[in-house]
C-alpha cells in the first residue's frame, strides 16, 4: 500500500515521549574485570624493570678486569647489586633492558646471589689483589625491608578465605529478602515470591479451562479472604489450609495462580526445594521468617508448590537415611501451621502429585482441612481447555474443539498445550498461512508414537513380519467386543517403535475382568500373528509382553481377579509402607501369584491364536493392504471384515486422513533387539 508524502513529512507529536537520559548500570564484575587488568598491566611494565641478573664469573672477568664497577651494594646479605660507572655506562647499554624495563641510569644495573658475606668478601679481595688503593671497589651493606610482602603473606590467605566466604554465602542468599540479595545474613530469610499491591497477578479463575469441583473449594477460600463475616458468622472458621494433589500438567499451580489473581490479598509463592539448603538450620529459619511476613500482612494466602520435598514421610529411624536437616524444616512447619502461635488470615495453599508420600502430621485436619484433586480433564474438560488454548492461533474453520478433545483421550491440560503449540510448529513448517485439522492429528501423534522416521532401513523380511505383527493387533481389536476401538495402524517407524497402533478407548471409571481379557489378548495378537504367518516369534513383541504381565500381575495380586488367589489385594495404596522390607504374602503365595499370572497369559495367547486362525483370510488381506499402503484406518478393516458388531459407531468416519489420531494403546517392535 501506497503512502501519502505529506503523511510522512508532518511530524506526530501526539505519539512522542520525553526522552529520559538514565544512567548507565554499573555491574560490580566490572569493576573486578578493571582492577584485575590494571594489576596485569603494572606487572607487565614492571616485569624486568631494574638490574639485570648476572654471575660472579661476568663480574669478575669483564666488569672489575675494566674498572667499570662503581661500587656494590649487598642487600639483606643475600644479593649483590653493582652500580656501573657513568663512563661505562654505554658499554653495557646493549645488554641492560630497554624501554620501560631498562634500569635507571644510576643504577643499580647488574645483581647476583652471593652464598655468604664472608665468601663474597674473600672472593672480592682475591680478584682485587693486584688494584691499586683508589680502584678498589667499596661495598655497602644494607637491610631493605618488603613491609607490602610481609603484609600480604600474613593477611592474604586469610583474606582469600573471607573473600570466598563471602562469595559462597552471596550466591546462597541471592534472591532472599530482608535486605538485598548481597546480604550473607540473608540465607535464613525466606526466598518466597510476594505478589502485593504493587505486583498483581493476572490470572483469573476464567483462564482455567474445566476443573470445576476444585475451582468451586478454593473459590470458597477466595469468598472467605474477601467476605469473612458471611462465614464466621454462622460460627464457621476459614480453612487453614488446602492441598492440590493430582496428576503431573493437570493445573495445579494455575488453579493456585488464579485463587491469586482473584482473592486481591498478598499472595506468597515459593517451592518446596527453596527450602532445602546446604547449610544445617536454614530451612527451619525460611519456615519461620516465610510465617512472620505472612503474619505482618495477613489476611493472606500462602502457596508452596511441590510441598513434597520437604513434607516426605518422617522414618522411625533417623540413621536408616533420613535427612535431619529436612525433617527439622518439616518439623518447623508442622509448628508455624499448628503450634500456640495463632496464624489469623494466613491460607496454606500446596500442590504435590506425590500425595502418598507426605507425613500424616502434615496431611491431618487442621493443617490440611481440604483436599482438593485435580484429575484429568474428561471429555467436556479437554473441550473448554482447547478453547482457551487455540484463542492465540490462526485457525481453518474446520479445526472444532470439540473433534479435538476426542481425539485426545487421557491427555492433560499441560499435553493439550503442547498439542495446540506443536500444530502451530507443523503447520509453519510446512509455510502454511492458517493451522488446519491435519496438523493437529499429525500433532498428536508427533506427541503420542514420537517422531516418524521414513528414512529407516529395514529389509523386505522385516518390513512384511512387522506388517503382519501389526495387521494380528489390528484384526484381533476389530473382532473381540471389548478391545478399543482401533483408529489407524502404520508400519512407518516413529520414535523407538517399529510398527504402532492408535485406539480410541473408551473413557471407563472401572473395567471389568472381561475388559481387562480382551485388552489382553489383543495385546498378544501380534507375537501370535506371527506364530502363525512365519511359524516363528521375535524380539518385536517386548512391549506388548511387558503390558501383559504388569495386566496379569495387576490382575491377581492387585485387583482379586484370581479364583485360587481370592478376594485379596496387596497394594499398599497409601504409600505409608515404604520402609518394609519383606513382601506381604509367603513364598508360596508368590509361586501361586506367578502360576495365575502366567495362566491368563497363556489362555489369553491360546485365544489370541484361535481367534487369528479363525480369520486367517482376512488377516492376510489386512497385513498385505498394510504392506503396501503403510497407513490403514478403521474403514479398511470394515472393508475386509464387515462393520464392527460392538461398540458405538467410530468419531473418526469422517474423512480418511483426519482420522489418524487417537491414543497409543501398543507401540510396538522396538528397533533395538530385547531378550525374549
């Protein structure tokens, strides 16, 4: 577009601003840097700078043969200086230094070190016996004392390890309040962030997609910080404090930033670890000075993220490897949450998703009153958090939220992020103006099965064996009623796996034994697969087989799904038992819990190979249009095996390549060999 001239020579007064000449920072490293170089540079001028070293043989042949000497001085009765003669100055002129280095013209010029000053007297008489009374050399004797040298000697190791005392404890306090970063009193001082008037957060419980229960708990805190009468007159107390467990990405600590962002009250944030310090009482002293400014501007809020680090169980045994300088920062803040002291309008916020672990002091009422978990987003979830997260990208108007959030099953908010982020990446690199469908599904599945690797060389016999392994998931899912339902298998490599297969499953509360089979002998089919086509088995199967006996295991000694080992489950849920040291069942229990297990692996293969052999036309079919295609959806298999007799009707039935997400159920034929 054109530009108007006379736009462009009228000045726009309306958009200057006053120009603000500000000092240049001053950073102390320089002033370092500049001491340090002018030191060198003293040293360089003044390397050299004075007498020339040299021997008594040269001194006695050359310079006293010539009468060149003036006289000798003996210093410290260590060192003999000479002093030339102005007359034979110019003689040595060449061999003295030059420029800045060169030795005064009054000397001294020359210097050597005597053994003795009854030596160096014996030998200068000697050479003077045939001299006559006015060209003997006289010698002068003196004592010059380094006061500087000595000075440094004593002072200077002492020094060095102040300097780095206080070099150490400035890199440990940086960041402290209480004083500046460069105090060495401030390591005890608390290291918390403090958001107040002059620093608002800008979160908002708006900016957090799904989460309604948990919003809805620390909602009633944010009512109680801004309105406490509505609750204390009913003779309601405020919560002391509230705990977010759950899941690593699922917004924890966005939850905590927007209770900030909302409640308009000081608002300290810190992480467990700030607590845990090299030196032994630091983290109790954070504990108390965190607790004495929270108190000074109550009401408000608290948050310690990752509380784990220093709310871990304490052991009965404070020598079996337990950390007394943690155990004294949790016992500090057992106290300042529930001692005598009285802590009004101070809110304790945490998050951790290693609940399990925490001390049960720390966990009881009256610490902790609430909490609150934050799980995975559901269907609905994941829908309202895409909605938050494609506001900043350029979309087709095909891209739908809600086909996205069934498309990524099991995902968190942190994993949605990333998917919305990774497409925007895909779709630049591909130099496309907007961000279409595909490079959302392509996303997803860079995210789930990892990156493709079409370039790969595998033989023709490889190619075909993974194929078929891939072609027995495929058919076995298709055919038993509960196997999710299957959305696309592909043979190209991505990640470490040769071979993968993408579901759709089903978004369950709790699965049922049946469920629990099908998945598992769906999960064999490929190692049978194989069997069948090559009447031989490879390494291909590892991650399926170690799927299964986690499944099996889980199924007898966790879940009771066991008839000979009973309604029996030896999960320690609560984490609490960390410190034992035997199993909680007998050996031969362990050898009835190992033949079960294996028991249902077998039936379930045994199944796997009667299922296969049953549609042993269609599986070849299916392993074939994958050897040549490479990428196969849903709709191949209804072509080869009719449509699905169970099951809802496929979300992805839309179009052939959009259908290419989902989760990654079996990702499958490692590319490094595993031992069978």
């Amino acid at each position: 577009m054109a530009e108007n001239k006379n736009n462009k020579e009228k000045p726009n007064f309306g958009n200057m601003r006053p120009t603000i000449n500000k000092a240049p920072k001053i950073n102390p490293y320089w002033i370092y840097g500049v001491i340090i170089i002018a030191f060198l540079a003293i040293q360089w001028f003044t390397m050299g700078a004075g007498p020339v070293e040299t021997n008594w043989k040269d001194v006695k042949t050359t310079m006293l043969a010539n009468n060149d000497i003036k006289k000798i001085t003996v210093v410290n009765e260590k060192e003999a200086q000479i002093y030339l003669k102005e007359t034979s100055y110019d003689k040595y002129a060449s061999k003295l230094n030059t420029g800045f280095t060169a030795p005064a013209k009054t000397g001294p010029h020359y210097f050597f070190t005597i053994g003795s000053v009854d030596s160096f007297e014996k030998n200068l008489q000697e050479a003077q016996v045939n001299a006559t009374e006015d060209n003997k050399i006289s010698v002068e004797y003196k004592t010059v004392h380094n006061y500087l040298g000595e000075l440094l000697s004593w002072i200077g190791p002492f020094a060095l390890i102040i300097l780095l005392w206080w070099w150490i404890f400035k890199r440990m306090s940086k960041g402290s309040g209480g004083g500046g970063a460069g105090n060495i009193f401030n390591v005890g001082k608390s290291q918390a962030k403090v958001f107040d008037k002059d620093s608002r957060v800008s979160t908002t419980f708006k900016d957090v997609a799904g989460l309604a229960e948990a919003k809805q708990e620390v909602e009633e805190i944010v009512d109680f910080l801004k309105s406490p009468t509505k609750f204390t007159k009913l003779g309601g107390k405020i919560p002391k404090g509230a705990l977010l467990v759950g899941p690593p990405g699922t917004g924890k600590t966005l939850l905590a930033k927007a209770v900030a962002g909302e409640a308009n009250v000081p608002f300290f944030s810190m992480s467990g670890s700030d607590f845990v310090e090299m030196f032994v009482g630091v983290g109790a002293s954070r504990v108390r000075d965190l607790f004495k400014q929270a108190k000074e501007k109550s009401p408000c809020i608290v948050f310690i993220d990752e509380i784990d680090a220093i709310g871990r169980a304490r052991g009965k045994n404070p020598n079996m490897g337990s950390n007394d300088e943690r155990e004294n920062t949790l016992n500090q803040l057992l106290t300042e949450m529930d001692g005598f002291d009285t802590n009004s309008g101070v809110i304790i916020l945490a998050a951790t998703n290693r609940a399990d672990i925490l001390d049960r002091a720390l966990m009881r009422a009256g610490r902790f009153d609430r909490q609150i978990h934050v799980e995975l987003p559901d269907l609905n979830e994941r829908e309202e958090i895409f909605n938050v997260h494609l506001k900043p990208i350029k979309l087709s108007a095909e891209v739908e939220p809600a086909f996205l959030a069934k498309q990524t099953p099991g995902f968190s908010g942190a994993d949605i992020a990333n998917v919305c982020n990774e497409s925007a990446l895909i779709a630049a690199r591909k130099n496309k103006e907007i961000v279409d469908k595909q490079d959302f599904l392509d996303a997803v599945d860079r995210i789930v099965g990892g990156l493709e690797k079409k370039n790969k060389i595998i033989s023709v016999d490889e190619k075909r064996r993974i194929a078929y392994h891939e072609a027995g998931h495929a058919t076995i899912s298709w055919l038993l009623e509960h196997a999710h339902p299957l959305v696309k298998v592909t043979i190209v490599p991505r990640g470490k796996a040769l071979g993968a297969a993408w579901y759709l499953p089903e978004e369950r509360s709790i699965t049922t034994k049946d469920q629990l089979l099908d998945e598992m002998c769906s999960a064999l089919g490929g190692r049978a697969a194989e069997q069948i086509a090559f009447n031989s088995i490879s390494s291909g199967a590892q991650n399926d087989l170690e799927k299964v006996t986690k499944q099996a295991y889980a199924m007898v000694s966790i879940f009771g799904m066991s008839e000979k080992v009973g309604n029996i489950s030896y999960y320690d849920s609560s984490g609490q038992n960390e410190f034992g040291f035997t199993k909680p069942y007998s050996e031969k229990t362990a050898e009835l819990i190992d033949a079960e297990s294996k028991l249902l692996i077998e039936t379930q293969y045994l199944r796997a190979l009667d299922v296969l052999t049953a549609n042993k036309e269609g599986h070849g079919k299916l392993a074939e249009l994958l050897l040549e295609k490479e990428v196969i959806f849903s709709e191949d298999l209804e072509h080869v095996f009719g449509k699905r007799q169970w099951g809802k009707p496929l979300m992805v039935a839309e179009a052939k390549k959009e259908l290419a997400a989902g989760s990654l159920e079996n990702a499958d034929m490692p590319t490094e060999p595993a031992a069978e």
